[in-house]
C-alpha cells in the first residue's frame, strides 16, 4: 500500500517533470527588428545591427533568456516606410513579442499599429520625444535618452562647465523634424538661464553650413555651440567651425554626432576636443564588450572586427540588452508563454538596470518609457572617445512638463 | 487577358465600345476581381500587408502615368503631390472629424489644385526642362509643409489620425485594410482606362505626341496640360490619403523626392502609356525588393552561410541584383513589362496555328 502510494507519487512527479521540461526548454522566444544597411543611414546601420546580434548570441551563449533561447530575427528595409511596414508585419506573423524599429519615420508610420496589435516596440535614439509618456503610448518604449532629454543633459553639462546669465549659446540643427525637435527645450532652459540663445539651421543634407558657422563665431560670437546634426552634416560642422577658430571643447554635439565616423570624416586631428553625448557607454574596456568578444568571437575561433566597441556598435548592444532585459522579467513576473503584453510589463518592471556600469541606472516604469533620460558627455582625445563626466541629466521638470504639455493634446 | 476575337461580332455601339468588347477578356477580368476579393481568405496577415503595399503604389503610378505617359509631361513632383494629399486628409480628419471616405476625395481635390498650379511652367517648357521646374515644386511643397505647423501640426511634422471607421466597422488589421485600399484601386484603374480612350485621353496623347500638331488640330494645349496635371495629382493625392489612412499617420518623409523617383522607375519599368503597366511597375518595385531578401537568404542559407555573419555583404547584393533586373528587364523590352505581357498576348492570340 504504503509502496504503491510511492510508486504513484513517484511515477505522477517524473510525468510532471518529463511533461514541463521538454515545454521548458524547447521554448524559443521571438523577438524582431529591422536594421539599414543600404539605405540613408548605412554608416550607422552596419555597426549597430551587429551590436545587436552579438549581444542576443551572448544571451544564448550563456544559456538563453531563464534558460530559453532568444531568436532574434533582423529584417533589412533600406529606411524606406514600405519595406518597413512589411518588415513589422512579418514579424508579426512570425510571433515576435517585441520589436526593434530603427528610423524615425518608420518609428512613426509604426507606432499606430504597435499600439493595435499590443506588442511593444523599441525606438532607442529614434523615437519621438513625447512618447516618454508611457501612459499615452503604453507599446512605445524610447528606452534612451531622447532628443529633449539630450538637450537638457546638454545645457546641464554646459552649466556646470560655468555658464551664466548672459553666456551666448548657439543651437545648430538639421531642418527636419528630429533636428527640431530640441528646440523647446532649448529655448526654455536658455529663457530661464537668461542664455542669449540663436537658433542657426542647416537644410538637409546638410553639407553646406560656411554661412551658419560664419554667422555663429563672427556676428554672434557665441560661447558654446550645441550641435543636433545627422549624416554627414556632423563632420562638416566640426571642420568648419575648427577652420572658423572655433574651439572645439566648447563645441556639444547630441547623440547622432558622435560616433567615431563623423570623426574620422571630419580628420581626428580637427576634431581633438569636441564633446559628444553618449546613451551607452563605449569603448572595448567595459565587462559586456570584453564578454562579447571572448564568448561571441574568440571562443568561436572567429576575428573581431574592427568595429566591436564602437559608439554605434555600443548603442546595438544596448538595443539587444534592453530587449533580453524585457524579456527576461516577462517570463520571470509572468512565466510562459511569453506575449507582447507581458514584455511591456517586463520593460515597464526593468530598474537600475546598468549591465555592469554600461548603461545608465536604467528604471522604467509605466510613466516614464526613457529610462531616466541619462547621457554621459564624451570628449574625442586622441583616437577615440573618453567620458569625461559620469552618467547626468538635467532641466528634468521642463522635460517632463513638456512631456505632459504634448500628450495634453 | 489572353484573348481571341474570333467568331466575335458587334451589333450595338455600345457594345463596341465596352471597356472589354470581347466576352472573354469579360470572364477574366471578373475573374481576376473575384480573385483579388478571396485573396484574404487565403493569404495571411504578412502577404496582405505586401498586397495593401502594392495596391497603394499602383494608386499613385497610374496617376503618374497618366501625366507622363499619356500626356508626355515629365514630372518629378508626384512625391510633393502624394503628401499634399496625405495631410489634407490628415486636417480634415482630425479638424473637421470627416470620414475616410470623405477624406480620400478631399485629399485628391486639394492634391489637384496644387498640382495643376504646379503645372503651370509645363505652359512654357518640356522635357528635361520641365522636369526641372516639378523638381523645384517637389521642394517647395516639402519645405512649405514642413515649415508650417498650421498644416503640419508642430515641428514633427507628424499628424496622428484616428483609426478610420465605415459603417461602424474599425478599419484595424490588414484584411480590412485591404478592403479600404482594393475598392479604391479597382475604381481608380477602371477611371483611368475610360479616361485615356475617351476624347480627353485622346487629346493628352495628341499633345504627348506633338503639341503643336496638336494645337492646329484643335486641342486647347493650355486646358489639357493643366488638366493632365489636375488628373495625375488627384491620383497622387488620393494614394497619399490613402496611406496616411493605411498607416494612421501622416509624415512628410514617406513622400520625399526619392519617392517621385521611384514612381518614375515604377512606370517605366511598367511601360509608359499603359495603365496596366503602371500596376505591373507598382507591382515590381515594390515587390522585387522584398522577394530579394527571401531569395538571397534563402540562397545564402543553402550554401551553408550564416545571415549575421554575411548580411552586410546579402544586403549590398540585393541591391546589385535590383538594379541589375531593372536593367535587364529594360535591355530585353525598352517599352516595359506591359508590352512583354503584350508579347505574350500576341503569341497565344493565334495559338497553336500561329504562322
């Protein structure tokens, strides 16, 4: 009696065991993006898609995402909205929980059907600014410092370095709505500061800005210039403004303006000095990118290509942790099988995530989808870019004013 | 449709000058619409999107056919005229709450008043000329737009519309989608095959092909070119209504000059002067793309290569082998696919006793 009670107990826990594991383990997680690297922003996109797949082969590598494995699917579109929407709903139809979207107007043409479908989308440096509000747009997450948060870490960085009351700052943007979209608060923080401010645009594409820099070191003669270019335009305003006297450590550059290309364009040399804003941390120095290199390429016998380290490549492996990240504390709150909605759950319970010191103390709640708004100045010196601040931020309330204001619509 | 006229006699005018005066052209091309509605039983969500993509782009290369290929006006603006109609209807659906369905119209009015002031130059200039002067108003509309938050509702330039609805029914997934787009470019082919046999279509091809013989004939040059560009816009600005109520967003960057070149390729490739060119071009350039990617991968994967490891080298290949078929396609039939298709026709008309 007392045996076959065993027996029973036994046999119903093995039949438990061998019923759960195989479900356990043969789960594959789905998640999605598309990436360019044909298209408008190939110089970007050739480093920053391989961040990201070296960064979920890592995941996979050490066992997967709570011991299911991450299947992460790039499609390429070239930056062209069609291609793009195809891209989404292919993973869609392939079960993807979360995508990356990469481009602002793909991001855009995206947002409506990530909001129907209820399944989150990452826009890290692409996003809009407003959508940090994660009440209105509750599957958007920007999961980075946006342009507003950019441009108040900026003038913080600006502040400490002794602006005051009457310092002549000049903001020169691209003519684009991401290139403008600084300006609110830009103006608001020069408005309270008592800055004199000018705002100087460059039209696209942006290669021609002799009468801006003219305009910008001889008529207004300004203190500091923060700079909100993309493309090519980013180099050209270093060599212009050098060959203009213009100092260059006084000279602030927003995110997409400082990767080692937009230097290498414009010559280190002429650059040596000049600040950039960074939402990762970069260099081949920090614990995730030596693991990746170990683990991804030597183990595999496999050369590291020059780009490993890089600022862009860095931004892709922040694209591919923060989409593990999400997934991870979906399955970890909720269990299988994982679903859109769990992963916004999962990203909106993501805190002081900082993967050993290579992000910002990320904490996302269900208001807040930037993550905190952190940047950390870089300066280029010598061949590359060496952080000469720790991770800041600054003007929060005007940011999330403006936040407010703009989803008051 | 591959047909054959023997044995096929009209008694009426009106059957002679029926769109389709044979019977079986009839049955095929009924066969065809009927096809094209069961497409979604049978498709799932992912093809309909590529079917939605394609049906939007043949919208838009129809239009620019009419304008370039039967009225011989090149123009490089048809971009410009997509987003005029784009945030048209944009405003008149956020500001006045209008329906699509009055929506798509408002945009395409609106789209031919700006495309017809547009045309204006085409009074003066041809050719390259010409293309020139459209190009001028493809920047004009852009900054324009760009630059006034009255129309472009702040400095993103982005305008959020509300999921449209008919008759109570949310127009939310693909499969609806389609059945807001394919109504549209079936009545938007169907016009415009009227359109180019009927006394207005004939006139365009007059001044097409030479517009002072044209003149002496009788045809108001002044009037019909204005009109090709009307026409053509209002096309242009349906398809750009169309995709704002497709996507639920209006943005000026889907509609950038690129975009008119690539409407350009579209009919070209297509066959300049044929409607159904047009949708064969729409057709190619947007699906070759995507098929690319399926082949090329899957080529890749065949030979024992991985995608992360090459995809820098997949994703430059495909585009060589893109340009390399437009080429192609171009050498072996410079009038496009239309006249392939037309080749094709011929061939089977006297089948099996052809001589």
């Amino acid at each position: 009696m007392k045996i076959k009670g065993l027996l029973t107990a036994g046999f119903a826990v093995a039949l438990a065991v061998a019923l759960a594991a195989p479900a356990m383990a043969s789960h594959v997680i789905k998640v999605g993006g598309q990436c360019d690297r044909t298209g408008a922003t190939k110089v970007v996109g050739v480093e920053i898609c391989p961040g990201l797949t070296d960064y979920i082969a890592l995941v996979n590598k050490k066992g997967g995402v709570l011991g299911h494995k991450l299947e992460y699917t790039e499609i390429e579109h070239g930056y062209l909205v069609d291609r793009g929407v195809e891209a989404y709903e292919r993973l869609k139809r392939d079960g993807a929980v979360a995508t990356l979207d990469y481009g602002t107007p793909i991001v855009y043409a995206l947002t409506p059907r990530h909001m129907d479908d209820k399944i989150p989308g990452i826009t890290p440096g692409f996003g809009r600014a407003d959508s940090t509000d994660g009440t209105s747009w509750p599957y958007i997450f920007p999961m980075a410092a946006t342009y507003w948060s950019q441009a108040g870490a900026g003038l913080q960085f600006i502040k400490d370095q002794g602006a005051k009351k009457g310092t002549k700052i000049a903001h020169i943007y691209y003519d684009n709505p991401a290139g403008r979209e600084g300006i609110p608060i830009v103006e608001a923080v020069a408005k309270k500061e008592g800055y004199q401010l000018r705002l100087f645009a460059v039209p696209p594409p942006g290669v021609e800005m002799g009468p801006q820099v003219i305009d910008i070191t001889r008529r207004f003669k300004a203190d500091w210039v923060l700079g909100h270019l993309f493309g090519q335009a980013p180099a050209v305003s270093i060599k212009e403004l050098k060959r203009a006297g213009f100092p260059m450590n006084r000279f602030v550059s927003f995110v997409w303006g400082a990767g080692e290309t937009n230097i290498e364009a414009a010559g280190w040399d002429t650059g040596q000095g000049y600040i950039g804003m960074q939402y990762s941390s970069t260099g081949r120095s920090l614990p995730v990118i030596k693991e990746i290199m170990q683990r991804v390429y030597r183990d595999e016998g496999k050369e590291i290509p020059k780009f490993v380290g890089s600022v862009y490549y860095s931004r892709g492996v922040l694209n591919g942790a923060i989409l593990a990240e999400g997934v991870r504390l979906a399955v970890q709150n909720f269990g299988l099988p994982v679903t859109g909605d769990n992963v916004r759950k999962g990203f909106e319970s993501i805190k002081n995530f900082d993967l050993q010191g290579f992000l910002p103390p990320m904490t996302v709640t269900s208001q807040d989808h930037e993550g905190g708004g952190w940047v950390r100045m870089y300066q280029v010196k010598g061949t590359e870019w060496v952080p000469i601040t720790d991770w800041i931020r600054g003007y929060r309330d005007e940011v999330m004013a403006l936040v407010k204001q703009a989803n008051k619509k | 449709m591959i047909n054959r006229e023997c044995g096929v006699y009209q008694t009426t005018y009106e059957g002679d000058m029926a769109l389709y005066p044979l019977p079986l052209a009839r049955y095929s091309t009924l066969a065809v619409v009927v096809v094209l509605a069961l497409l979604p039983l049978v498709l799932d969500s992912h093809m309909m999107s590529l079917a939605n993509l394609m049906l939007l782009a043949s919208i838009g290369a129809i239009g620019l056919n009419i304008l370039v290929g039967y009225t011989g006006q090149v123009s490089l603006g048809h971009g410009a005229f997509m987003m005029v109609g784009s945030y048209t209807a944009a405003l008149v659906t956020v500001r006045l709450g209008l329906p699509f369905w009055l929506g798509l119209p408002a945009g395409g009015a609106v789209a031919a008043l700006v495309g017809a002031f547009f045309g204006i130059p085409s009074l003066r200039i041809k050719g390259l000329y010409l293309a020139i002067a459209t190009l001028a108003g493809q920047f004009i509309i852009e900054w324009v737009i760009n630059h006034s938050p009255w129309i472009s509702g702040g400095v993103q330039s982005t305008i959020y519309v509300p999921t449209p609805t008919f008759l109570g029914w949310n127009i939310n997934n693909e499969y609806r989608r389609y059945f807001m787009v394919l109504p549209v470019a079936i009545v938007a082919y169907v016009a415009a095959m009227n359109l180019v046999r009927s006394r207005v279509g004939r006139a365009f091809i007059a001044v097409r092909d030479r517009d002072v013989a044209a003149e002496i004939i009788g045809v108001d040059i002044f009037h019909y070119k204005l009109l090709a560009f009307a026409v053509s816009s209002f096309y242009a600005g349906m398809a750009g209504a169309l995709w704002t109520y497709y996507l639920k967003i209006a943005n000026y960057e889907h509609f950038t000059l690129a975009t008119s070149v690539s409407y350009l390729a579209m009919i070209i490739i297509g066959g300049l002067g044929s409607v159904l060119g047009s949708v064969f071009g729409a057709v190619f350039i947007t699906l070759l793309p995507i098929v690319l990617v399926y082949v090329v991968e899957g080529g890749a994967a065949l030979f024992g290569f991985k995608y992360a490891a090459i995809a820098d080298f997949l994703a430059n290949l495909r585009l060589i082998i893109f340009g390399g078929l437009i080429i192609l396609f171009l050498a072996i039939e410079p009038e496009g696919l239309f006249r392939m298709w037309g080749n094709v026709k011929r061939y089977f008309r006297l089948w099996p006793y052809s001589y």
